[in-house]
C-alpha cells in the first residue's frame, strides 16, 4: 500500500493492484532496453486482473514504419501526432468490427507495434487497411494469431517486477507534486513489507545493508491476513526523488523476496 499523508493529517491510499479491479482502463508507459537498444511500451494495466478472456482469445497485431527516428529510435515531431491519430483510428475501427480490446503499443528503432485482443478475426485486414489507407506515409503490415493465454500481453507488454515498482514511485511522486509537496526536502518516509514467518522478518534486517534505517513496527503477533502476517515498517530520512526511491524500494523488494516477504510500499508526507 502507498501512502500520503498532508500535516493535516489527510491521505491518499494506493495499492498495488486491487482497485484495477473495477476500472477497464489504466494506462501507463515504460522505458526498457533490448539488446541494449531502448524500447517504449505503453498498457493498460488493468487487464492484467482480467487476462486472460476466454470470450477474446485472438491477437491482432499492426505493424508500422515511421521515418522520423529521433536520437533514441522513437518517433520525432513530424511522425508523432499522426502516430496517435493511427492509434485511435484502428482501435474504433477493431472495435466495432471485432469487438477489439486495446491492450498496448511496443515502440523502438522505427516501428511501432499495435496490440488488439479480439472476438473473432473476420475481415481483420480489410478492417486494418480501411483506417492504414488514409496514412500512406506508414509502411503497414498486420497478422492475427490465437493467444487464448494471453501470452503476448504478459511476455511483451506486461512490466516486469523492477519496471512495475519504477512505475509506482512515479505515480506516488507525481501525487506529492500535485499535493503542493517540495522534494527539496528531506523528511521520514517509511517502507511496509510483510513476511511468511519471523524468521524471515529478521532474515531481511540481518542482510539489510542500507544505512540509517530504523524499526518503526515489528509486531510479535500474526497482524495481516493471508500468506503473509508478519508485518514490519522501517524508516529513513530521505528526499522523495525517483532514482533515490527507485534504488530504495527495488533493493527492498528484491531481499524481501529472497526472505519470503513481500514490499508493499512507501510513506510520505507533504512537506510544504
């Protein structure tokens, strides 16, 4: 759980996943890099709760081109709008004719990969070139394969562990910047993790070897529900800034794991 509390002792509570449940949509993108090459991918991440869906288990994937690369491989200015324009277009058009769900894009040196779980794969090409005809500038191609796993979302669109845990800080730093917080300023932020037994709780504070943290609460008793009961909370003086927190909470989620433990996330307050 990520929380944020103002001086006034108002919070905001986020949760890994659970809300996902009822919302069909919750988009966001992440850089990663293959064969040292950067790759961009948008998703929505709400699917993940409900993948896979028996009812839509063909995957329409449209290839294109653009011309305009920046530094990066990603699409400059002339080519991005029109990019999103595609986007939309084929999601209307996959929609209405194949009960299309847009799960996300796969963008790197030149080409930008469109992903569609559909109910059925009737005339998908003729549905597909429809909408690429009216954008001649973009080399297209389209194939459609049975996924009823869902394995392409999972295996290409679908965050790691580390890229979901980076995209959490920011969400959690970006809500402090709205709540007016200074990130100039360091304050106590404390960390929640949750263990299968006692022993593992204390298996993580011996391997801890991040300075200057302290035990906040490590109740003897059995607190959470599940797999995990045994809870621990521990803190630092830190300023909530992205790469200090993304190294922070990924040690913290990797040497939980080793331990049989779980991170679930971080404190803060406003600071004003």
């Amino acid at each position: 759980m990520k929380i944020i509390q103002t001086l006034l002792l108002f919070s905001i509570l986020f949760t890994h996943s659970p809300e996902l449940r009822a919302q069909d949509e919750n988009w966001d993108n992440f850089i990663m890099s293959v064969n040292n090459h950067p790759v961009s991918i948008v998703v929505n991440l709400a699917l993940k709760e409900k993948a896979p869906m028996k009812e839509r288990p063909y995957l329409v994937i449209l290839r294109t081109k653009y011309a305009d690369v920046d530094a990066s491989g990603f699409p400059g200015d002339s080519s991005r709008d029109e990019l999103i324009l595609i986007e939309n277009e084929l999601e209307a058009a996959l929609k209405t004719h194949n009960g299309a769900i847009y799960a996300g894009r796969f963008t790197q040196r030149g080409l930008r990969e469109f992903y569609y779980y559909t109910l059925d794969t009737l005339d998908y090409v003729s549905n597909c070139t429809a909408v690429m005809v009216n954008h001649s500038n973009f080399p297209w191609l389209v194939r459609a394969l049975y996924d009823k796993t869902w394995s392409n979302y999972f295996e290409v669109l679908n965050p790691s562990d580390v890229d979901m845990e980076k995209i959490e800080n920011r969400r959690m730093i970006k809500t402090l910047l709205e709540k007016g917080d200074n990130p100039e300023k360091t304050r106590d932020i404390e960390h929640f993790l949750y263990f299968k037994t006692q022993g593992n709780r204390r298996g993580f504070l011996t391997a801890l070897d991040l300075p200057r943290f302290n035990v906040i609460d490590m109740p003897v008793e059995k607190t959470e529900p599940g797999d995990y009961p045994f809870k621990l909370v521990i803190s630092r003086q830190d300023k909530p800034d992205v790469q200090v927190m993304d190294k922070i909470t990924i040690y913290f989620m990797q040497l939980a794991k080793k331990n049989n433990g779980r991170y679930d996330g971080w404190k803060s307050q406003v600071m004003k």
